[in-house]
C-alpha cells in the first residue's frame, strides 16, 4: 500500500512542479501575485487538513473509501505542485566564471531538515534545510570546482553561534587555499557577523553602515518581582553551587558565583574572536583591543582608518570589483550561484557501495521526555534511534554530535545507557560537541569513550535542578479560588502547586536533586577516570569552554565533526568507510499525513485555532509540567556579541 502510495507522490510531484502554464494562466486571469497566490495557498492547506480528518475517517473503512483518500491526497499534490515556483526554472549549474554566493540569513541545524519547515514549502526543495555542514562541504567542494572563481559572502545579522561560525571559518579557509578569492559585504555587522567576514579577502560595507565590534556580554533576565506581584511561588531545588538556571526564578540579580564562571567563559569566546580577527586582519592585538574598548568602528570611515574593512561602497560597487576580479567586463552579468543551487545542481552524495558505516547521531536541541520533534531531543525516539544503529552489523562505530544545553535528567539517563550499551556491543562511541554541550548535554556526552570538543564549545554546567511552581497564592488573594483536600495519606496531596510545601515534602524533593546530582557524577567518573570527588570539584553546576574543558579533562581533544569521525574510524580499526545520519528524519508529507490520522491532531489544531492568550497558557503549562521533573540545563543566558 505504501509503496503504491510513494509512485502516486513521485508522479505528482513531477507533473505539478511543472505546470508552468497552469500558475501563469490563474495569475493573469485573477491579477493576484505569486506572493498573494502563495498566502492563499497557504490558507487553505490548513482548511484542507482540518477537513480530511473527519472525512477519512468516516469513509476509510472500505476499499472505496482508500481509493477515495488517495485522490484526495492527490488533489493536494496538485495545489502543492501549484505553489513550487522552484520548478519553474532549469535546474541551476555552475558554469564558467561562476561566484558562488553565501548569504547568511538564519541559523543553520547541525543535521540537514532538523527544523519546522513552514507551508507547502516542506514539499519542495526550498524546504531542504541544508545544515552548516553541507554548507562547509560545499564550501570545500567549490575550492576544487574549476567553474566556481570565488565566494561573495553576505553575513547579514546571521545568528549563527561561535561554533558554527568556526566550522564555516575551517572550510573557507581551505577555499583560499585553492587560489580562489573570498569578498564579504554588508550593509551592517555585528560583532558575529564581522567574526566571520574578517576571513575575506577583502571586506567592502554601505557608506552609513558600520562594525558592531564592542565585546561579548550574557543578559540574563530575572522574574523573582514578577511572580511575587502575581501571587506566583517558585520552589527551587539544586545540586552544585554554580548551577544558576534556577536563579531568575529565586532572585533580581546574577549571584557571585554565576558573574565568576559566565565572565571566565565570556572571557574565554572572546578571546578566540580577538585572535581569529587579529590573525585573518593582520591587527596587532592589544590595538585590536583598544578598538574594541573604545568602539571604534561604529561607524564605516572609522572601520575602513582603522584596517577593519577595506573598502566603503554600495553593493554594484563591490559588484564591480568581483567582475574584475573573474576578468568581465563592466557591463557583463556575473554568474552568482546561491549555495543551495550549488547543492541542487549536484547534490552531495555518499558512497553507498561502502558496506563499512560511521553512524552520526545528532543530538541537538532541548533535551526531553516527550514525543519527537524537528531540532529537540526526544528520550524515547533517541533511544530507538541508538537500538536501530545497534541492530545495524555494519555499523562498525557511533559519532555522538552534541548541541544541546540540556534539559530531561529521565531522557539524558535513557540515552546515555544506550550509548554505553551499543560499548558493550563492541562498537566505539565518540562524542562531538558543538555549541553546546552542556548540563543534559554533557550527560549524555560521557556516555562516550572520548569526547572532543570546539574551542568555543560551552559544556559543563554538571549540576541538576528542579522548580515545583506554587499557584496557591495567586489563586487564593488575586484570584479568589481557595482550594481544600481530604487525603488518606500524609502525602497523598503532597507536591502539587495548590498548597505550600510543608517541610517534609522540601527535604524529599532536595534529597532527590541531591540523588540525580551524584548519579549524574557517578556517569562522569565513570567516563573521565575520574574520582567522585575530582569530577565534584570541576562540577558544582559550572560551565566550562572546550578550551578550558581540555585543561580540567572533560574532554580529550579539540576538533571539529570531521577529526571526531576519523577518530571513531582509528578506534574502530577501519580506514575505508561512509556515514550515515541519525536520527533519519521522516519526509515531511508522511509527517503530514501522521499529523492527519493521529492522536495529537485535535490537539494541534486547537493550538492553532487558539488566541494568543491561550496559545501562552498552553506553553507554560507545557513549560510548568516539565520544570516540577529533575532537570540538567544551561543557565537562562542571552549572549550579546
């Protein structure tokens, strides 16, 4: 059935995204734009799904009713091919003289797709999420491309993290060492952005923009007022004296020691992006400082005195400048390819013929006991998705890429066991870190053998906490409910946020931080052959740097996902080999039909017919559900660089 149903979703696909006269001939004939058209397309793909439930369901029962769902989802292809202006196109290539052109508009996943894709968009190539390691492939690929001449970099306000910056920064590197030339241009920098573009050849900016290089600072909010205005009570419990998530929630201001370790590890990242900038500008450092303390590039001349950029000009200028550069003339076009054309005229591919596998299993985003979701880490999906690899005979070793800031004890504990499961099967476990790897992040990190790290990686945070939120007072004086209760136990309507924790429940729900904390130390003796009270004294809840992680042996080297892969393969005693991705993302039209014919649908769809006041009361239950379970996360930290 399945598999009838895939060849109906191939050939639709291909008659639809095809039917260029079709969309010329209803725009003409309406006046709406491609922008209008696509709004409407939109509207009525939550229409139709909303519809088709009740409809299936009522009918699905007979062979006629199949059928009939079959044309109907064929019928939806249809309005989907109608939205995929892709297709209207020849397929891109990179033709003589091309530049391939990166521009940095949003954050990218570590693993390809491991974000919500929005509308009919998921059914198209534009909804292929490239991660920032196929970007950093197709960086390198480009350096040996004989059409591709060089990159124009738009940095944009990109989000992207010190880390992942760090992973672009290593394969533009190899570009330039092709010969090839890198051109960065922008409207404005931050001081991310500019982190990133210092790698350029030459770097041009609009004459009223300006470099936002002026430090790197964490703003951590605080709601300690708030909840006691609206009556609302935080019970916080916690094991490690660093371990600071808690801390908005119980006071208005960063304690001693959360200032002590975030300024060690601001202080840490900030001392990469000095020397990264100085090193790829030929800054001496301490003038590079004095330009930082005194914010002398706020503006474009100041930049451009200063050697922070080369040229002030608008973009035809800069333009300009990368036509001489590939020998064209002024009025001749350049051939810019974007890096997901690059990718769409050949796609990367892995030698499938290989029987030896790396499996590379990402593990990114919250931490979490619930079901799966695009860029979290679900517990139970992971532990399937861990079971599956083991069951794989020619997976000869497991790459772990972390970047998470924590969040489940319950799942961290699930999926360190597996990880430790698949070393008694013989198969080598490497961790990565990226971004983060952190508090739950870590934990599930030490289920490794080794583990490397980024310099910039934030990791550490060994500690656990848990918050039981108290309601009883906002209900019982703003509100005017007041609650009773009849028990046939002394505990039986204990931890519940309707009463005042008496002073057993407070030595329980201590006693249980307490547990999780030193089983959370056992896992990292284990892993770092390391005493209790050696991993004690490194742990307390503090976060660490990979750079400072390398020195008080939480990890065992610094490198990226692409020397943590080779490791795994000398570990596993194997020179020829290919990778495989886990988790193995569904498409996402299954993903819609699943939605479709499941449980949560009624659920989702009241979300989404919900205001934004009830949108917020269901988020914060979601958020109150999972705060009362012992949790290992990140501070509340809002980088600003």
């Amino acid at each position: 059935m399945w598999s009838i149903f895939r060849v109906i979703i191939t050939k639709a696909r291909t008659i639809f995204i095809r039917s260029d006269l079709l969309i010329d001939l209803y725009l003409s004939s309406t006046g709406l734009s491609e922008w209008d058209f696509r709004e409407k397309l939109l509207y009525f793909e939550q229409k139709i799904i909303i519809s088709m439930r009740t409809f299936f369901q009522s009918i699905l029962g007979s062979c006629l009713g199949v059928m009939m769902a079959f044309l109907v989802i064929f019928l939806i292809l249809f309005g989907i091919g109608a939205s995929m202006f892709s297709g209207r196109d020849a397929k891109p290539s990179a033709k003589a003289n091309t530049v391939l052109h990166l521009k940095l508009e949003q954050d990218l996943p570590e693993l390809t797709n491991n974000t919500q894709p929005i509308g009919f968009d998921q059914f198209t190539d534009k909804g292929k999420i490239l991660s920032v390691h196929d970007y950093a492939e197709l960086i390198q690929r480009a350096g040996s491309d004989k059409n591709i001449k060089g990159i124009y970099l738009n940095t944009g306000t990109s989000p992207l993290s010190q880390t992942k910056r760090a992973v672009l920064e290593k394969a533009l590197t190899k570009f330039k060492e092709s010969g090839k030339f890198i051109y960065a241009y922008s409207e404005y920098y931050t001081g991310g952005t500019y982190h990133l573009a210092s790698i350029a050849d030459k770097i041009g900016i609009f004459p009223s923009g300006g470099v936002d290089l002026r430090g790197v600072a964490a703003i951590v909010p605080h709601f300690k007022d708030l909840s006691d205005r609206i009556g609302i009570e935080f019970e916080t419990y916690f094991a490690g004296k660093f371990k600071s998530a808690t801390e908005p929630f119980r006071l208005n201001h960063m304690s001693e020691e959360n200032k002590l370790q975030t300024r060690s590890y601001l202080n840490s990242l900030y001392g990469n992006i000095l020397k990264d900038i100085s090193s790829n500008r030929n800054i001496d450092s301490a003038q590079l400082v004095r330009l930082v303390d005194d914010f002398l590039a706020r503006n474009a001349d100041s930049a451009l005195e200063h050697g922070l950029v080369d040229m002030i000009a608008y973009e035809d200028e800069i333009k300009d400048q990368i036509r001489e550069a590939i020998g064209l003339e002024q009025d001749e076009k350049i051939n810019f390819l974007s890096i997901e054309d690059y990718y769409k005229s050949d796609p990367l591919k892995r030698n499938l013929s290989e029987k030896n596998k790396i499996a590379v299993l990402y593990a990114e985003g919250q931490i979490h006991d619930g079901t799966e979701q695009y860029g979290t880490i679900s517990g139970d999906s992971y532990v399937k998705a861990i079971q599956k690899i083991r069951q794989d005979r020619n997976v000869k070793a497991v790459v772990l890429r972390v970047d998470s800031p924590g969040g489940s004890a319950l799942a961290s504990e699930k999926i360190w066991r597996e990880l430790r499961l698949l070393q008694e099967d013989g198969i080598p476990v490497v961790a990565s870190m990226g971004t983060y790897a952190a508090s739950g992040g870590y934990y599930i990190a030490s289920g490794a053998e080794y583990i490397t790290a980024e310099p910039t990686t934030i990791t550490g945070s060994i500690g656990v906490f848990l918050m039981l939120p108290k309601i009883n007072k906002m209900m019982n004086e703003k509100i005017g409910i007041h609650f009773d209760t009849v028990s046939t136990n002394e505990m039986g309507a204990a931890f519940t946020p309707f009463f005042p924790s008496t002073p057993k429940e407070q030595t329980i729900l201590q006693e249980q931080a307490d547990q999780i904390y030193e089983i959370f130390l056992d896992r990292v003796a284990q892993a770092r052959h390391m005493t209790l009270d050696e991993v004690n004294e490194i742990a307390q809840g503090r976060v660490w740097t990979g750079e400072q992680a390398l020195k008080i042996n939480l990890v065992d080297e610094l490198g990226g996902l692409e020397q943590t892969i080779k490791k795994a393969a000398q570990l596993a005693g194997i020179s020829e080999y290919r990778t495989v991705d886990y988790p193995q993302l569904k498409d996402p039209l299954i993903k819609m039909i699943e939605n479709i014919f499941g449980d949560e649908f009624t659920a989702k769809m009241q979300m989404l017919n919900s205001g934004p006041m009830d949108l917020w009361k269901n988020q914060l239950t979601e958020e109150l559900k999972s705060i009362r379970q012992p949790q290992a996360r990140m501070p509340v930290d809002i980088i600003w660089e």
